[in-house]
C-alpha cells in the first residue's frame, strides 16, 4: 500500500480512535495530535499486517479497522507516559 493510503487511512482512524477513547481534559487533544496519532497507528498496523500476511492489498474497511486498534494503544501508550 503506499504512503498516501496510509496517510488517508490514518487520519480516519484517529478520528475513530479518538471517539472511542476520548480521554480526559489533562492530555493533550487536538486536531494535530489525533492526525498524527492515526497516521502512526496505520503505518505501524499496515507494516505488520504486510509482515504477516505477504503484503497483499487488504480491502479499506480491513486497513481502517487496523488502523484504528493501532491508533488507539498509541492513545493508550501516549497516555500512559503522559502522567
């Protein structure tokens, strides 16, 4: 997949990440961090999932779910190392 998609891919699933783990108002929020977390979520779930499974191309709403778990242990982790 290129890094256009993941970059797309990305920014929805920090939308989505963000919505299912919206936090508290002590963390950093924004419209950046959320961009950036989910670009980092989908390049990380999108090179494993081409690790494992012989870098086919993966339908959009499989990469988006992805996309959107690896965001949210970013979240987790971000928060984590927050406090």
């Amino acid at each position: 997949m290129s890094f256009i998609w993941y970059i797309i891919i990305g920014l929805i699933a920090g939308i989505l990440a963000k919505a299912l783990m919206p936090g508290s108002s002590k963390e950093p929020k924004g419209c950046l961090m959320t961009m950036l977390l989910g670009i980092a979520g989908a390049v990380v779930m999108g090179l494993i999932a081409d690790a494992f499974l012989g870098g086919g191309e993966g339908t959009f709403i499989a990469r988006l779910v992805g996309a959107t778990i690896g965001a949210m242990i970013l979240i987790f982790l971000a928060r984590k190392f927050w406090k």
